[in-house]
DNA sequence: GCCGTTTTCGGCCCGACTGTTTTCAGTCG
C-alpha cells in the first residue's frame, strides 16, 4: 500500500513542530513546513511520480534533501530523523503548540524543566502553581495557559463559512455605524470563501480619531476582551468565535485588505517579489526606503509588484502568481453567469415546495431552467419515488410547462446508486428524464478501490449524467468515503458525465481541490443547491465559492450554458 | 533546508500585542 500525499505532508509537519520545539534553525523549520505544502498541493501521487522518476527536487521548495526524505518517506512509512527525535522528545509534545499562547520555546521549557508532555500534565502543573517558577513564565501567563487549555483544548473550531456570514453580517453593519469609518469589510479566509474559517478578521479604514476599537469590544455579542490596542484587537463571541479587528488608515486600506485576506504562504510569495524589486511590502503599504508608493487599493498593490488584480479565492500560493505574471489568470465563473439550477427537490419526495413553486421561485431569481431531481424509491426515508409515481410527475411537469413562461422544468430525478454499482430506477423510466442525476447514499464505507469501481459502474448507465455529492462528505461530522477521485474523473470524462458542486452549506462537495482536479481532467461540473425548499434556491452562490477557488471559468459550468446547449450536453452518445 | 534578473553564500516576510521585563522575548496572524 502506498503512501498518500496527506500522510507525506503530515510527516514533514510533524518533523517541523519537533524541529522547532528543538530550537532548530528557524528557516530550516519552514522549509519542511513549505515542502508539507507542496506535497499536499500536488495533483498526483507521490508514489506514482516516482514510479515514473520524476525527478522531486524540481518541485516547490523541495531541493536534494528533501527529495531524497521524501522518497524514504514513500518508500518506508516513517523518516528516520523524526524516528530519532521522538526518541528524546515524547510523541505527545508537540500537540500542546496547540494550546493558544503556547509556542515552541515554553513548550521546551514546560518539558525540559517539569517533565509535561501532555494536556492533563499541563492542566495539572498550572493548577499546582508550578508554571509560575519557570523562566519568563509568570501568574499571569500561567492563568493564561490553564484557561486556554481547559477551555479551547486540543480540537481546533471551525465555523462553516454560511454559518459565519450569519455572525458576521451584523456585527458588519453595526461597526459601519462608527463615526468617522469609512469602509468595513471581512477579510481572512471568509473573503477568500474558504468553506470554513477559524476566526472573522475585520478590516476597518477610518479618520484618525474615530472610536473603532471602542465599539467593537462594546459589540452585545463580545464575550471576552483577548487584546485590545489602538489599530489592533481581539475578541471572543458568546458562540465562540473568535473576532480580530484591525484599523487602518484610507491611505493603507488597499494594502492592508491585501494583507489580511492573505493566504499566508500569498502574502509571503508576494513580498518576496517586492523585496526581490528593492520595495518593502507591509499592511500599511509598498514602500520604496522610506516613501509610501502604493496602498490605497488591492490593484495598486498588485500593479506595483507587476501582477494583474488575483481574485481573493485563488490566493493560496497554489500557482496564481505564476500564472499571473504570464498574464494567465482564468475568468472566473460568477453567480451572474449561471442559468439554471440541476438538482432540487419538490414534496414529492423531502422538499417542502411544489414544483410550480420551485419553478417560480427560480425564475425570480433569473434562472430560464430548473431540474427537479426529487430521490428514487430506495431512499425511503425521504419518500423517494418508484417508476410509477416518477411517470406521473413526468406528466405533471409536461402539463406545468406547458403554460409556463420565462422558465423551463427540467425533467430529473436523483437516482440512488445501488451498492453494486446499479441504479435505483429502470431504464424504461430513465429513458424519459432530461437529466439523471446519481448519488450515493448508502454503504459508505466500502474500501476505495471498490467504492469507486461501484461509482464508475453507475456511470456505464448510458442515462447516467451527473454524480451528486460525489464524496458524500459532511464538514465537520462525516468524513468523505474513499474513492480515487482522480479515477473517478478520468472514467466521467471518457463517458460524457459530470461531477456536481454541491451547494449545501455542509457538504460543498466537491471541494475547490476537486474542482480544480476536474478542471484538469476536463470534465465539466454542475454547480448545484440541491435546494429543498425555494430558500434554499439562494445557497448556489456557495457552490460557485467552491468552483472559484477551483479554477472554474464559465465554459467549465454545465449550468452556465442556455438551455439548448445544455440539452445537447446531457445526450450521451 | 531552499534558492538565485544583486547572490552557489547568505539571505530567508513583517508588525502588533502581551507579559515579562528594564530593553525585549514569545506568540500570533
């Protein structure tokens, strides 16, 4: 059995923080840290790379050394020098650089001088009043460090980003209200559509004496004050979100939203382009000695280091740079771009609208085609239809858009893959939809090699158009069932069908990653609600989030096409 | 440990805040 990129870019973390906590040479650190990125960023296996003999060293930030660890890494399991390390150093270790304010120094020092290598030793030793007596250790950070860690522990929280927008929205609009603010705007990860974010980064530009700190930690909804100072403050809400404002002079506003939106390994790439032209880039602006040349806009910035404006989605060091600097930055798809929705459901089987509603409710939101795709009968338990009860729909949505005007319903269903790679429906009834849309829903955990094959024996089906959800994940409860998602493609491709972006807040399935791969594979995506109810209709914006960070462009989107080019699409041979 | 339109050696992104300190280290983003 090979081993994943994942468990690579995992090793070379590993070996990072035990390097770190060993007080090695900072830059060496980051290097493992930047080739872990580089390896979990790459769109094929290590394994079959060095089948091939592809040389590794021409990646990224991976040179002759670790070239070499990483091949031993594939080759064995294990790297001998993080074999060697956690024979001194307690495996346990390094997950106490989780616990907020604890860094790689005191982590050392917690160790070296107390013998703490976990979080029950730690808890204990700061309740005892023992981190008091170390060096540069004082009451102060000791009540600091037990609070963090009994408090936060060892999981990290994330906030899916649907979830955020409800907590970021008014908190927005209340600061906007601040006398003397100009612009209020979420940076971080939620501007950069991550599908979840850690924490809300809000950037603030204003006169210089307006009130913006003040009344952000008056917000009815702070918790708890972490820091607080003139540009720069920290907050926790009631629902455990953490908040940091920053403020920020017109003049810097550009530079800073920049550098606030980050990601951080884009920051970094582009500060070293304006330190590689004799400028100095910083929140405040670029600066050539001690003049301020540019900061007022993001164009600015990009424009005085010879880059062209890169959407906030593609800032993750993931190629962007490079493919701006060769003037090769996809058109990315906007919501304005879609025209039409392929995967809802009715009260035929678990939506909670008809489908004259649907209809309706879509083509007020500009839509000229909706597909119901309500669920096939194996799925009981939202009262999936059988042939009979399809065919009569079928009649109904001929009679519906018969006097419909303005909109077209298109006829589907959401077909349940079957455990041996079947479909749920015969393909007498099939036979009559405009769109098939599968999906599993059953037996997650078969192993990959024959999760897939089932997958990919559902896409033989001649009436077979999009896979639904395809890896069936739920952000933050269940994890993605194997599949060689790269298999998967090839196989889509080769058969004219398609992979679906789903919008649901909790699924956003396929994830930008996987947009990005099907792009390269070209196979074309359906950017879908799988709306329930007509609400639900306004979730599409997410799964164009998921396309952007993606790479998708207008003429990779099933739904951006009109209708008659769609319909062409979806007959397969 | 990586990397090269100043460099194969000597750099490597940069600033704010806290808490510990008497001028700064550690952490964070």
């Amino acid at each position: 059995m090979p081993v994943r990129n994942a468990e690579v870019a995992e090793i070379l973390n590993r070996t990072a923080e035990f390097l770190e906590i060993e007080g090695a040479n900072p830059f060496r650190v980051r290097a493992y840290r930047n080739a872990a990125r580089t390896v979990s960023a790459l769109p094929q296996s290590l394994a079959s790379m060095i089948e091939a003999g592809d040389d590794l060293s021409a990646l990224p930030a991976i040179g002759e050394d670790l070239a070499e660890k990483i091949a031993t890494i594939v080759e064995t399991g294990h790297l001998p020098l993080l074999d060697d390390i956690e024979k001194h150093l307690p495996p346990g270790l390094a997950r106490l650089l989780d616990v907020p304010g604890l860094g790689p120094k005191r982590v050392r020092v917690l160790h070296d001088e107390l013998g703490i290598d976990d979080l029950d030793k730690l808890i204990a030793a700061a309740k005892a009043g023992r981190l008091r007596r170390l060096p540069g250790f004082a009451a102060k950070t000791e009540a600091n460090i037990l609070r963090a860690a009994q408090t936060r522990g060892v999981e990290e929280r994330r906030t899916k980003l649907a979830e955020a927008e409800q907590i970021a929205d008014p908190l927005v609009r209340y600061l906007a209200e601040t006398r003397g603010v100009k612009k209020v705007i979420v940076a971080g990860s939620f501007r950069r559509r991550q599908e979840t974010v850690g924490d809300l980064d809000i950037l603030v530009s204003c006169t210089q004496d307006a009130p913006a700190v003040d009344r952000f930690v008056a917000y009815e909804d702070v918790a708890e004050v972490t820091s607080k100072g003139p540009t720069r403050s920290t907050v926790i809400l009631r629902n455990g979100l953490q908040v940091d404002l920053r403020v920020v002079p017109e003049v810097s506003y550009g530079a800073a939203l920049h550098y606030f939106t980050g990601s951080k390994a884009h920051n970094i790439a582009v500060r070293r382009i304006a330190v590689a032209k004799g400028l100095k880039l910083n929140e405040y602006g670029i600066f050539k000695g001690e003049k301020r040349i540019a900061g007022r806009s993001e164009t600015e910035v990009f424009a005085r280091v010879g880059l062209p404006y890169i959407e906030p989605e593609l800032r993750q060091d993931r190629g962007e740079i490079e493919a701006a600097r060769k003037g090769r930055l996809p058109k990315l798809v906007a919501l304005a771009d879609l025209r039409g929705d392929l995967h809802t459901h009715s009260t035929a089987s678990d939506g909670r609208a008809s489908i004259a509603e649907m209809a309706a409710a879509a083509r007020e939101r500009g839509h000229s085609y909706i597909a119901i795709t309500d669920h096939s009968k194996r799925v009981t338990i939202a009262h999936g239809l059988d042939a009979k009860r399809l065919a009569r729909q079928l009649d109904q949505i001929d009679r519906l858009n018969a006097h419909l005007r303005g909109i077209r319903v298109l006829k589907g269903c959401e077909v349940d893959i079957l455990g041996d790679g079947k479909l749920d429906l015969p393909a007498s009834i099939l036979r009559e939809l405009d769109i098939v849309v599968g999906a599993i829903h059953s037996k997650f955990d078969m192993p990959r090699a024959k999760q897939t094959e089932r997958i990919i024996r559902a896409m033989d089906n001649p009436r077979f158009n999009i896979l639904a959800h395809p890896t069936g994940r739920l952000i933050g409860e269940r994890a993605p069932y194997d599949i060689d998602m790269e298999r998967l493609l090839k196989a889509a491709r080769e058969r004219g069908c398609y992979l679906e972006a789903n919008a649901q807040p909790d699924r956003l399935d396929l994830n930008g990653a996987h947009c990005r791969m099907a792009k390269e594979i070209g196979v074309k995506l359906a950017l879908s609600t799988d709306a329930h109810s007509t609400a639900d209709l306004d979730l599409l914006r997410f799964a164009v989030d998921q396309a952007r960070r993606g790479w998708i462009e207008p003429g990779d989107v099933l739904n951006a096409r009109p209708l008659r080019d769609l319909m062409k699409l979806l007959k397969r041979s």
